[in-house]
C-alpha cells in the first residue's frame, strides 16, 4: 500500500489549540523567509531613498556653488565700474601731496599718523605700508585691455576683462560703401556667401529709414508675411538680441556673431587697431590674416600704437601704403570707445575661459556688464547674468 505524503500547508504550522508546543517547529523556517524578504525589500528602498537624496544634496550644493559664483562676479562687475568711474586726476593729485609733506613713509611733527600707527616724527615706512597700499589700490583708475583684472569678492577671487565696444563691429554704423567688412567677417565665421549677403543687406534695411529694399534684403513685404508677422524698425538696432530679427539671423547665426558685433556707441564703423579681436581685424578690406598676424607681434613686443603715425609706419613695412593704407585707414581708431563691456568670472567656475592666443574674445562668463560714460562716470546699460 502505498502511503500518500501530503505536504504541510502554511494553516498546518499551528497545532491545535491547546497543545503545549505552539507553533510547529519544522514552518520555523517560513518565518526566517518572510523575515529576509522584508529585510531586502526595506534596504532597497532605503537605499533608493538614500541615492535620491545624495543626489538632491548634490544637485543643491551645485546650484549653490553656481549661484555664488554668479552673485560673486555680479560684485566684482559692480567694482570694475566704480574703479572705471575713478577721475583719471585722482592719482596725480595725492602724488602731489604725498611730495608736499616730504619724504615718503615720515610723517611730519604736527600732523596724525593715521590710525596712530606710529608717533608723530617717528618712520611710518613699515607700519603704515600695508594701509598705503590699500589705499593705492582703491584709488587706481582701471582701464580696458585685452589682460584681465584680479579682484576678491568675499571668498572668492574673480578675473574681470575691460573691453571698448569699438573693438566689435558697429552694425549701426553699417552702409553700402563698408558692407564689405561685415559679408567679410560672416564668411570667416563660416556662414555661407549667399547667406552672408543676405544679412548684411537686411541689417542695412533694418536701419536704413526708407523703405527700398536691397538686392538680397528685406522690408515689411517679407517680415509682414512670416507665421508671427512685424515691421522693420527702418532705425538704429536698440539691443544686441534685436538682430536676431533680422532675415537670415538664426539663433546659431546670432550665438556665433554675437561677441563681435555692438549697437554702442557713435555709429562709426571704425574699430580699435589695439583691442580688436584677429576676426575683426582680418574681415577689414585690405587686410589679409598675414597681415594681422604681424601686426599682433608687434604689438605684443612693443606695446598698443599710440599714434596714427606709428600705424601708418607699421603698415607701410607690411606693404600697405598710399591709397591702400587710406582705405584701410577709415576702418580704424586709436581711440577708446565710451562704452564698455565687462566681463567677470569667478574662480573655478565652469565659464572661466582664458583669451585664446586667436581671440581676445570671450564666449562664456559668470556676469556681464555693458557700461557707457556720461558725466558722472559710468552707468549699465545692460546687464548678462550666465
């Protein structure tokens, strides 16, 4: 006969009510089973939650970081104004009461030495250094160029670029008789011939206040029949972001062009032969990249020309003389523009860039200002947080 083996079911692992033993040993090990389940299932999701929140914190301090460095090279973009707003007369006037009052570093019987650093007659030479030089520092004019400036904002130290608007490509001051310059500069930044023409002949529609239209232009007729129709401003550009209205300025277009060009200041053309950018100073009928290469060695050896004369001693050596060198003379200044971007980065910031040995341009920051004088200084014009 044979014996029929049932085996137990969960219901089984109880003894009847009553008994001694309680519960079956031998279903000991169902519990142990739910026990370990529960065990995982729980670490799972806590380790879940425990990734998810490693991964908030991380993403917080970031944005954090980020934010600091924005507020960061905000301060130090708001210090390279009131250093830029400094009276170029304010340091020639202390020289000349430092020379007054005698020898440097001895302060005169009758007079307080300052924060009663030393007694009166007696050397402020080491005691007083550290607060003169403070001193100095705060009372020294910055001025634009292509090196940066250092300056510490909280804990947090900053590189801040001075640039003169002259040294882009005014497209307010664009006209048939230098359209050149610009269709140059769109086909060194490998925009299409075709595609060069036709921007540059819209912008002059855009500015110009008749309503002709250029060859590869536009005017109403074509902006009039887009999905979200609008008219030609037939006035100067008001903001850098308007030209991205313009036909044939796509957003890539206008990412690509937009460090180069300026609607600020007094609609000339002309651009700064010391600060211009080699894509600037290469787009200039006349002037091939030969050229432009040696003009930057000379100046990196010899400093920024400071008369037209030496420019026109420089280019007669690179062979650019007579009519040549007036042509090319229109499209250039010696002079600073009154209006200024500055450009701040904060340390170990992602958008710190270094100036390219190619560029003097730069493409990325932690705060941007445009800044133009007037007679108090300087005041915004626009501001570009990252």
């Amino acid at each position: 006969m044979v014996r029929k083996q049932f085996t137990k079911s969960r219901k089984d692992c109880i003894n009847k009510r009553g008994t001694k033993s309680g519960i079956d040993s031998s279903c000991n090990g169902y519990v142990l089973i739910f026990v370990l389940w529960a065990i995982m299932i729980l670490s799972m999701v806590a380790l879940g939650f425990s990734k998810d929140t490693k991964m908030s914190i991380l993403l917080k301090s970031i944005s954090t970081e980020r934010l600091k460095n924005i507020y960061a090279a905000r301060g130090a973009s708001l210090y390279a104004l009131a250093k830029l707003s400094i009276d170029d007369n304010v340091s020639d006037t202390k020289d000349k009461d430092k020379r007054a009052q005698g020898a440097a570093g001895i302060v005169a019987p009758g007079d307080f030495p300052k924060a009663g650093a030393a007694p009166i007659g007696a050397n402020a030479e080491n005691d007083d250094h550290d607060s003169e030089d403070i001193e100095e520092q705060h009372d020294e004019k910055w001025n634009p160029g292509k090196n940066p400036y250092s300056v510490t904002i909280g804990n947090r130290d900053c590189n801040v670029y001075l640039s003169p608007e002259n040294g882009k490509i005014n497209i307010n001051g664009l006209n048939d008789k230098n359209r050149e310059f610009l269709v140059t500069f769109l086909k060194k930044r490998d925009i299409d011939e075709f595609d060069a023409d036709i921007i540059t002949d819209s912008i002059l529609d855009w500015i110009d206040p008749n309503d002709l239209t250029h060859i590869n232009g536009a005017e109403d007729g074509f902006y009039g029949s887009l999905p979200d129709p609008y008219k030609t401003k037939d006035a100067p550009f008001s903001s850098i972001e308007e030209v991205a209205l313009v036909r044939g300025v796509t957003s890539d277009i206008f990412e690509n062009i937009k460090e180069f060009i300026t609607i600020y200041g007094n609609k000339e053309i002309s651009v700064n032969v010391n600060l211009a950018s080699k894509e600037v100073l290469s787009s200039i009928p006349g002037l091939s990249d030969d050229i432009v290469h040696e003009l930057s060695l000379y100046m990196e050896e010899n400093g920024i020309i400071g008369d037209m004369e030496k420019l026109r001693d420089i280019f007669w050596e690179l062979g650019i003389i007579g009519d040549n060198f007036e042509d090319v003379k229109r499209y250039l200044t010696l002079e600073n523009s009154e209006f200024i971007t500055i450009t701040a980065f904060s340390q170990g910031s992602s958008s710190m860039q270094k100036q390219s040995n190619e560029s003097s341009v730069q493409h990325g920051y932690d705060y941007k200002l445009i800044a133009g004088k007037d007679d108090n200084g300087y005041k915004i014009y626009a501001a570009y947080p990252e």
